[in-house]
C-alpha cells in the first residue's frame, strides 16, 4: 500500500529553466554544443520612452509646406458669443455651466482658439439666444414653434 500515501508526491520530470536562466551567457553555449536551434532577436527601441523620441516623420513633418492644423472658430464667433453672453449677464463660469461644459471651452470660444463643435455651438447659441452657425451669424435665435 505504498502507493496510496498521501504524503509523498512523485515528480516526474524536472521543472522548465526560468526565462533568466535561458538567456545566460552559459544556456546559450551549452544550447550550442547540443546542437539545439537558438533564436536571437533584438528589440526595436527596447527600453527607451517612444512618446518623447523624435524620429525620421517629425522631421518630415516639419519639412512639408502644406499648412497641416484643424481649422479654429473665428473670432467674429468668440466676439458674438461674448457680446451675448454680456447681454444676459452672464460670467464665462456662468455660460459654462448652464452648457454643462469647462470654463475653459467657453473661454478658448470667445478667444477664437476653439476647434468648433456643431453640438457645444448649439448649446451656446441656446442660452445666449443668438446664432452663432451658418449665414445668420449674429440675429437673434428664433424659438420653435409648437405645431
């Protein structure tokens, strides 16, 4: 009834070498003495910080002549949305939050840095009660009406 003994475990072939043991200098000359097939493959960048390297297309980049930038709303718009936010009384901090939207957006707007979004404009031309979009810039916003 030996083999019934819970207490001895039986192995039955010796653990796999750790990844940092096959890399050693010595794993790999005794690989080659057995004669077994090695793979050697270098890394591209391996440990380096890729988001802050400058490589060949950021200089290609700076080669182009084409003028490559999102369009920006004009500043006709971030002066029709100050003056309708000053007819109402309104702080940007005010404007911003009635939008639901960062302070910050309403400002980058009125300064003409903004890249236009149809639903953010939208939400201005609301409740500054003014059009902001298309050839009516600047006339009061027509309320629907309910048929």
């Amino acid at each position: 009834m030996a083999e019934s003994d819970w207490d001895t475990v039986t192995y039955l072939r010796k653990k796999a070498p750790k990844t940092s043991q096959l890399k050693s200098k010595q794993a790999i000359n005794q690989a080659q003495r057995k004669g077994l097939a090695i793979e050697t493959t270098k890394k591209f960048h391996a440990a380096t910080n890729k988001q802050h390297q400058i490589d060949k297309n950021t200089a290609k980049l700076d080669r182009e002549t084409e003028e490559l930038h999102h369009e920006t709303v004009g500043l006709d718009v971030g002066k029709l949305i100050q003056q309708g936010r000053q007819n109402k009384g309104l702080t940007q901090k005010e404007l911003a939050t009635k939008i639901n939207e960062k302070t910050q957006v309403v400002n980058d707007y009125e300064a003409g840095r903004a890249v236009p979004n149809q639903q953010i404009l939208a939400k201005i031309e609301r409740v500054v009660g003014m059009k902001l979009r298309g050839k009516e810039k600047g006339k009061p916003l027509q309320p629907k009406s309910s048929n």
